[in-house]
C-alpha cells in the first residue's frame, strides 16, 4: 500500500491529525510543522496557537517516543519565533487568498528554510537549553514586526 504524503490533506485533516497526535515521526518535518503552525494561527490567532502547539508538538513528540527535555523534543523559542514570523507571513497575504495558498507560498519560500531562524539567533543561543525551555530574546537581529 502506498502512503499518500500528509502535505497533501486538506487543512481540516491535517489540523484533526495534529490533534489527535497522528502524525507519523516520518512525515513530521520542519515543513509540516509549518503547514500546522499556519493552520493554527490562521483559526487561533498567534496566542491561542503558541498554546495549541506547545500541547500539541509535546503529544505528538511522546506518541513518537522522543522524549521532551532540556536535550531533546519540544523547543519553546524556535515554536514561539515561527508563530510570530508565520502570522506576519499570513497577514502579509492579499486578502481573499485561501489558506491553502497561502501555506503552499510560505512553505516554498525563505520561511521554510531550516537555518532561517539563524538570521536572527546565534546557533549557540537558539540551541541552549534555556531557548528550548522558554521563550530567549535573538542576539543577532531582532525579528520582523
């Protein structure tokens, strides 16, 4: 049998998925969490969605068997930066755009790029473990907005 790619999903089947910890480890890379991240954001707003992810990635990381510790799973500053960054993205849109749209434009941009974070944080501040504990200022440039 083979495996339709979860990027594919409408949104409201993603965002179930995400909810009820049901995406595989192997589908669950820093694209996807972006498509989530815009989904929540779009329907939460920043606030709520920060809130959804933190419960949301911590479940899905368990139900995979990565532990969330100082050293490893949830990161609370690279969750905290990509849902401001992705809600600016968002309401940088033309109004009307689906949402549908607007993820696939800001997934195949520079947001989607695994090392966009060290344009603003030094890799040693991004990856301590009081970045990955709570929310840490960047000490490169601020972020946009």
């Amino acid at each position: 049998m083979v495996r339709a790619p979860l990027a594919h999903l409408g949104v409201h089947e993603l965002a179930q998925r995400f909810e009820d910890a049901a995406i595989p480890a192997v589908d669950w890379t820093h694209t996807m969490h972006l498509r989530v991240g815009a989904i929540l954001v779009e329907r939460l707003g920043p606030e709520r969605a920060l809130t959804r992810l933190r419960e949301g990635i911590r479940r899905l990381n368990e139900a995979h068997g990565t532990a969330n510790s100082s050293t490893r799973g949830y990161h609370e500053t690279i969750t905290a930066a990509y849902v401001r960054l992705i809600a600016q993205f968002l309401a940088s849109c033309p109004a009307g755009m689906a949402i549908e749209e607007r993820i696939e434009e800001m997934v195949t941009g520079t947001l989607s790029e695994r090392e966009f974070l060290l344009c603003f944080y030094s890799r040693e501040r991004l990856m301590s473990q009081e970045a990955r504990a709570g929310w840490v200022e960047p000490d490169l440039a601020p972020l946009p907005g």
